[in-house]
C-alpha cells in the first residue's frame, strides 16, 4: 500500500478561519496564554507581511508547502 497524502485543519490563530495546512511547515505564532504555536492562514500571513514591510521590517517567511497536502508518511 503506497503512502497517502493529507493536510493538517484546524482555526487560523489572526480570523479564526478553518483552513488546510501543512502541519510542518505552517507559519505559526505562540498563543499568549497557552504558550502552544498556532497556525496562520495565507491570507493573515500576507496581512502581517504587508505591515511588516509598511514599516521596514522583512516580511516573515513562509515556506512553498505550508499550504499544501504533506505525504502521510511525514506526519
């Protein structure tokens, strides 16, 4: 049986919003109460980059698969 492919779901930390996500490579904040790193969708992301760079600071990065299917194997 060959390996499947999936994609982590769960609220975006900025909207609150039910996205898909690569579980790995996600870009994720600390929850000021818990400590616990969650995710943010693509759409937060490009919100807090467009400020980031108003600002001057450098746009965080954010990985080519954080909004893709992961192979099965690797969660």
């Amino acid at each position: 049986m060959g390996a499947g492919w999936a994609i982590a779901m769960g609220p975006c930390f900025g909207c609150g919003r039910v996205f898909g996500f690569h579980p790995h490579h996600v870009p994720s904040f600390p929850h000021p109460d818990t400590g616990e790193r969650e995710p943010v969708c693509g759409e937060c992301m490009a919100e807090v980059n467009r400020r980031r760079v108003a600002r001057g600071d450098a746009p965080w990065p954010i990985h080519p698969d954080a909004y893709e299917p992961t192979p099965a194997a690797e969660l």
